[in-house]
C-alpha cells in the first residue's frame, strides 16, 4: 500500500503477508512509517492506494461492515488510550457491550477473565488515572484481547513507559505470543523480537529494506541502513561494552 | 412595617417559580440547541460549521432584551397555539434557550475538542462507528468537562431572567419592582433582598458543582487534550 499526507509520501508500496500464529515485528527510526502503516491496516486510515486483506475479505473495498471487519483487527496504543471515565473492567467490556453487542453480565464474565490474563483482576475497580503505565498498557492488552481479534496489532506499546515498567508488559505479549496469537508488533524492542517473532521487517523511509528471521538479522544482516540502525540500537539494550568502547574512544581524541 | 423577611417572603412567593420555570426551561433549551451545534462545528461538513459558527456570532451580538422584545413584541403571532397571557412567558423562554444554545455550543465544542483524539481512535480500533464512540466515550467525558463552564451559564442565564419583568412577568425582579413602585420607602431594602436572593442562587450552585467537579476531574486526569 502507498500512504501520503498533503505532500509526504510515507508510505511508498509496502507489502507483506500474515499467517495465523505469526508474530511479526516492524522496526526502524522514527518517521519511517511505522504508525502509518498500523493504522492503514486496521483502515484507521486507509492507504490511498492498495489493498488489504484480512482472511480474503479487502477492507478497501468493504466500506459498508468496515466496523465489523475492524473488530477483527485489535489495536494497542503508544500512549495506552484508555477510557479515562471508565473503570479498568469496563474499559475492557465496554467493546464487548457496545461492538459485539453482549449482555452486561457475560461483556464483565469475559472482561474478568481477560484482565486475568494480563494479571490484573484485583485492579478492576480502578480508573485509569489510578494505574501505573504499566497496568495501563495491560488493560490495553486485555480491552483488545477480550475482543477475540483475528490479530492484534501493537504500536510501540512500551515506549511510553518508564524502564521497569516495560518488563511487565512484555511479559504479557510474551505470554501473548507464545498461546498462538496472530500478532504485528512496531517496536525497539528487539530482545522480544528475538523471543518469539517469526520474521523481522524494517522499515526505512516508507520501504521494506530488509526482512528475515530474528536470526538473519542478528546474525548477518545485508544491508547497510540495517547494520547501522541495529548499532545503535544495541547500545540501549544492554551494549554496556559498547558505551564504554565509545566513551574511551571520546577521551582518546 | 414590614422587614427585611417579610421582603423575602413576598418576592419570593411571588417571582420565585417563575424565575426557575424561565431559567429551567431556558438552560435546557440551549443546551439542546448547544449539543447540536457544536456536534455540528466539531464533526460536520463547512456548511454545517459556517452555519452553526454564524449561529453563535449572531446571536452572540444581540442584547437579551432586544432578543426578548423581538419575540414579545415583533412577532406577536410566533405562538399562535398558546392563550395570549401565556405568550411572553413563551417568549422569553426562548430568547433564553436561543441565547444560551449560543453559548453552551462554545462550552461542549471546547468540551469536546479537549478529550484526548486517542480516545476517538481507540473507540474505533474496537469497531465502535464514529456515532458509537461519539456517544460512549467522547460525550460522557465532554459532558464531565463542561460542568465547570456550565455552571457558570447557569449564573448567567438565572440573572438573565430577570429581563422578563420588561414584557409583564411577574418573577422575582418585577416582584421586587412592584413592591418598591408601591410603597417608595421600601425600593431599598426590595432591591437589596432580590439581589442577596439571586446571589444565594448562583454563587453556592458554582462552589458546589464548579469546583468539586473541577477536582474530580483533575483526580480522574482527564481532559487536557
């Protein structure tokens, strides 16, 4: 698909494939398209030209159950989205009530069990202002799984959060992953990408540059752009080796 | 001699329905007409915005009591349906509500904008249609947002009723007037009395709703964009 805003071409005729149980990652520096692309999937806003196709059904030509097809498609925001008026069991059911139409009763059973899931049944009760990041980003987690979505697209769902919150929620997509959920994860987090993904994308300037397994790219990763990203992402993630080699190279000068 | 309690008494016996009967029904008017303009200017096409922008200019121009003499007197017909006693009562309803709508609008349309997009857009990952999430989420949040603003209108529109005493209606000014007009060494006091009573109906309203709304929403961190 090819995506622009007013002048800027951000997205210029990308194009992969998604099979049930794959985890797939999309990484790359900022403005690359990354959100872009998420959002043109679940035809938040649909690419101005091209096709998507989620179980043989094309969203671009389904205008009329666009909502219905979308429920399919889950969504986990940077900066969490949650509803701030409504308590964390209700911010998780009120899909469920309002989408799939369910009676109250069973919208809060399964509401429940999927704040279970994400470990964080004692706090439903709470409204979003009273939970850490961390949590917040679960309910997150939880608001999109309730809904049983054929796959669950994540938007850089940690890079929000303080450090030692990050764990936690990675946790969770961890677990995520590894039950069979069809997932497409936009992050920098490469240590889970190395985990549980099935194939890598980079995204470059509105292009695939380069795609493969965890092991490609760690390993031998073609081109150049890659290389360099990955450098400098490898000092963030522990690179400690790393930080000292530059800053010995600094006093040296 | 009559004092200061008996003042009360009297204006309020005989203005004090009225006031909150024209007040009532003038706040829900606008806020009515308010709701649908600023969904209007938020979410409609330029038609819609130029129209309902023009609205508030217009209106927003125009003196309440001239808005009232206008219906009153310039369209005496414009309640063809009602008895003849009950048409300026009608008349300054909605001058009241016209006005109020006006200002109300500009209340929810910031009400509105100030609700984080991200709700909008979370709402619609859900497969919530535009409408849905309109009404779910954003509306309850906007609707939480304007109360501090809101209280504020009401002040205004309470005050506002007062105008009704130039086209014949007996609420609490008038009352207060007629008393002063019959017996001259009283205008002080009534007018001193009319005056406490409309502060004492506008001011704790706004310490009560306004500011303990006001917390609740910074407790909930909400709105802000």
């Amino acid at each position: 698909m090819w995506k622009s805003y007013d002048d800027l071409n951000v997205l210029k005729g990308v194009s992969f494939e998604l099979a049930q149980r794959d985890v797939k990652v999309i990484f790359g520096p900022s403005g690359s398209g990354k959100s872009t692309l998420l959002r043109c999937i679940n035809m938040l806003e649909p690419p101005d030209k091209g096709e998507v196709y989620l179980s043989g059904q094309n969203l671009m030509e389904s205008k009329a159950n666009i909502n219905a097809l979308r429920a399919k498609i889950g969504m986990v925001f940077q900066h969490f989205n949650l509803f701030s008026h409504l308590k964390a069991i209700d911010n998780v059911s009120i899909g469920l009530r309002r989408v799939k139409k369910l009676p109250k009763e069973e919208a809060r059973e399964r509401a429940l069990e999927a704040l279970q899931r994400v470990r964080l049944a004692e706090w439903a009760d709470h409204y979003p202002a009273e939970l850490s990041g961390g949590q917040q980003q679960r309910v997150g987690i939880a608001r999109a799984l309730v809904m049983e979505p054929d796959v669950i697209l994540f938007d850089e769902p940690t890079s929000a959060l303080d450090p030692e919150l990050i764990g936690e929620v990675l946790q969770v997509m961890l677990d995520l992953a590894k039950a069979g959920t069809t997932m497409v994860v936009v992050t920098h987090e490469l240590g889970f990408a190395r985990a549980v993904s099935s194939e890598m994308l980079y995204l470059d300037g509105g292009v695939i540059v380069e795609r493969g397994t965890p092991e490609h790219f760690f390993t031998a990763p073609k081109s150049e752009r890659v290389r360099r990203f990955l450098n400098q992402i490898s000092i963030l993630y522990g690179g400690h080796e790393k930080l000292l080699e530059l800053s010995k190279k600094e006093k040296n000068e | 001699m009559p004092d200061l309690f008996d003042i009360f008494f009297y204006i309020i016996i005989h203005g004090l329905f009225n006031t909150l009967l024209l007040t009532a029904l003038g706040l829900l008017g606008g806020f009515l007409l308010g709701i649908i303009l600023a969904i209007m200017r938020v979410y409609g096409a330029k038609e819609l915005i130029w129209l309902s922008s023009g609205y508030e200019k217009l209106l927003r121009g125009i003196p309440i009591l001239i808005l009232i003499f206008i219906f009153a007197f310039g369209m005496p017909d414009l309640f063809w349906y009602l008895d003849l006693l009950d048409r300026p009562i009608a008349s300054v309803i909605l001058a009241l509500a016209l006005r109020s709508g006006a200002y109300q609008s500009q209340i929810f349309r910031g009400a509105i904008l100030s609700v984080n997009p991200g709700q909008m857009e979370a709402a619609r990952a859900l497969g919530m249609s535009k409408v849905q999430a309109f009404r779910s989420i954003i509306m309850p949040q906007a609707l939480r947002l304007a109360v501090p603003s809101w209280t504020n209108e009401y002040a205004v529109v309470i005050k506002d009723s007062s105008f009704a005493y130039a086209v014949g209606i007996v609420e609490m000014t008038k009352a207060a007037y007629d008393l002063g007009v019959g017996f001259t060494n009283l205008w002080a006091l009534s007018i001193g009395a009319v005056a406490i009573l409309y502060f004492l109906f506008t001011y704790p309203v706004a310490r009560l709703f306004g500011e303990r709304q006001t917390k609740k929403l910074k407790k909930l961190g909400m709105g802000g964009g």
